[in-house]
C-alpha cells in the first residue's frame, strides 16, 4: 500500500470541506473596508487615514487555555471561538483602541469540519458584536501533536486608537476610586486549577445546588466583552486607566496601569464572590491568596477615576446596563 498524506492522519478534502463551510460565516463580518475573500493567502483591509488625525494601530494575541478541555468534555464548540474574540477585542478596548479586524489560528488532530465550523460560527457572532472583521485565518490539522478529539486555537487583534487618546494610566493619582463591572464567570482564565478541583468531584452534567445551572454549562460561559461600556465611558467622561481582569487576577492586571510609587487598596468584601468561586475555594480548599491570583473573582474589568467622578461613571454605567462597583482606590 502506497503512504498518502491522508494515511499519514491528514485529510486535504476535510481542509477543503471545512473552507466551504466557514466562508459564509467570516463574510458575514466584511464591511466595506475589507478587500480579500477567503481563501487568498493574506487578508487585505483598506483604512480610511483621512478619518484620524494621528493614528495608532494596537494589537494583542491570545488563546482560551485550558477551557477548550470543557468544551471537549461537553462537545459543545460554538462558544469557545466568541470567547476568544471577545477576550482579544478586551485586551485592546482597555487600551482605547476600537477593533478593525481579527484573524484565527487552529489546530486539530484530526479535522472534522462541523467541529470547526462550529468553533468559527462563533468568531463571526462575536466579531459582528464588537464590529470587527474576520478576514482570515488558519486551519491545521497535526496528527500526533493533538489527541483526535482535541484541538488548539489562537487569535489575534488590530485595532485603532487617535494617540491623544490612548488610555494608559499614566495619570492615575492618589485618592483615585477602583471602579469594577462584573465579570459572568471564570472568562477564559484559571481553568487549570478550576478543572483539577472540580472534576475530582464532580461531572461536567452535574448540577450542584449552588449553581443554576450543570458545572459544564457554568464553566463555558462566554467571555463577556466590554467594548460597548468602554466606548461609552471614555466617549463621555475622562477615564484615567482601564484594566482587564485576566490572569494574574484583579491586583495583576490592574498594577499594570498603576505609575510607580503607587498602589492598590483593594476591598474584597465590597461585592459578592459568585457561586462558582465560592464552590471552587470550598472543593479545593483555596486560600483567598491564591482564589484572587488566579481567577477574576466576579469582577472583569476595572475603572480608574477621580474620585469626583463617581457619580458621572454610576450614571453613564447605568445607560448601557452595566452596575459598577467601587472595589478600591489607588493610594
């Protein structure tokens, strides 16, 4: 018998398969400033200059980690990808910028295309959510580096931001109010440690009596995106610093933005933890060090202002149905 390339574990008509498949999906997200159609080897994205006085272009990359073990456990693959999109379109929001495109990296051991359309299905929703294009990508399929039934994915953003009107921190003072937005779970962030506690004693299908609803559905949650807060808050009022609630927890990220000298006053008990953080601390036996080094513990993202200000942020807050909390203050 002759060695083919699919003998070897690589299926080229799966590959061409799964390409019919996703372009309706990523076309959807074209607008007029999108010039390639799938399939050619870059993807081209024309920006009108004449809109921006002095424009900077931010981008970032990032993956889901080991939440994707959930969404193989459940078979359920159409939330990873807006998980994926959302946390990007975060990453740079925080920054100032508004996203323009994304582009997605993913890698199967075996391809089966309804599996990545489903994933892709997802990049398309979030990326008409946040406004942004999907204009191209990478499919992989790599037989021997990931189980049959698993695959990885990675994505990256640009965005665009006036460079007068990076939010960088820079100003933040003494005095200054912490104000967070919940965040609706674990995001994409702490899943190591969250899978190794919960599923010592419990399955994916079971419902625990703190939670609404089964540990599988809780834990694939969708990263929740800010940039409509965002957009509103720094369009209205004068945000000093923003701060997205990833790894490294709530003091990790935020300190990023902190100048030098100054620090975090965090008050823990000025929101409630949500039920599955209590129930991972409990299961786990976690010390509250470590439950806010890893996880986000319910807040997502996090304002700095003046303390003057509270009351405006409160208000243009409640114009997009978002409920802050002041956490803490710099000092």
């Amino acid at each position: 018998m002759n060695n083919t390339y699919k003998s070897a574990g690589v299926d080229i008509e799966a590959g061409d398969e799964t390409v019919k498949k996703i372009k309706g999906f990523a076309k959807s997200t074209f607008n007029k400033n999108v010039l390639s159609d799938i399939g050619m080897f870059g993807g081209f994205y024309e920006l009108d200059f004449a809109r921006y006085k002095n424009p900077v272009l931010v981008s970032s990359v990032d993956g889901v980690g080991t939440k994707l073990k959930v969404a193989f456990a459940m078979d359920k693959h159409n939330t990873v990808g807006q998980d994926l999109v959302n946390h990007c379109v975060n990453d740079i929001a925080v920054c100032g910028a508004e996203p323009l495109y994304f582009l997605d990296y993913l890698a199967f051991g075996k391809l089966v295309p309804q599996k990545a359309a489903s994933i892709i299905e997802g990049f398309s929703i979030a990326c008409k959510e946040n406004g942004c294009a999907l204009i191209g990508g990478e499919t992989a399929e790599m037989p021997g580096l990931y189980d049959v039934n698993e695959y990885d994915m990675s994505g990256t953003i640009v965005g665009i931001v006036e460079r007068e009107k990076i939010i960088d921190g820079r100003n933040i003072s003494k005095g200054d109010l912490l104000i967070g937005y919940s965040s609706n779970g674990l995001h994409t962030n702490g899943y190591s440690l969250a899978r190794k506690i919960l599923f010592e004693k419990f399955s994916v299908n079971d419902k625990p009596e703190e939670l609404n609803d089964t540990i599988g559905e809780t834990l694939l949650l969708v990263h929740k995106s800010y940039l409509k807060l965002i957009k509103h808050l720094k369009t209205n009022m004068n945000v000093k610093g923003l701060s997205h609630i990833t790894g490294g927890g709530i003091i990790g990220n935020t300190k990023r933005i902190i100048p030098g000298g100054l620090n975090l006053n965090i008050h823990w008990d000025s929101w409630e933890l949500p039920p599955i953080f209590q129930l991972i601390q409990d299961a786990g036996n976690v010390s509250n060090d470590e439950m806010r080094n890893v996880f986000n513990m319910g807040i997502g993202l996090i304002a700095v202002i003046s303390k003057e200000d509270e009351n405006e942020i409160m208000r243009l807050s409640s114009e997009v149905n978002e409920h802050p909390i002041v956490i803490g203050e710099v000092e």
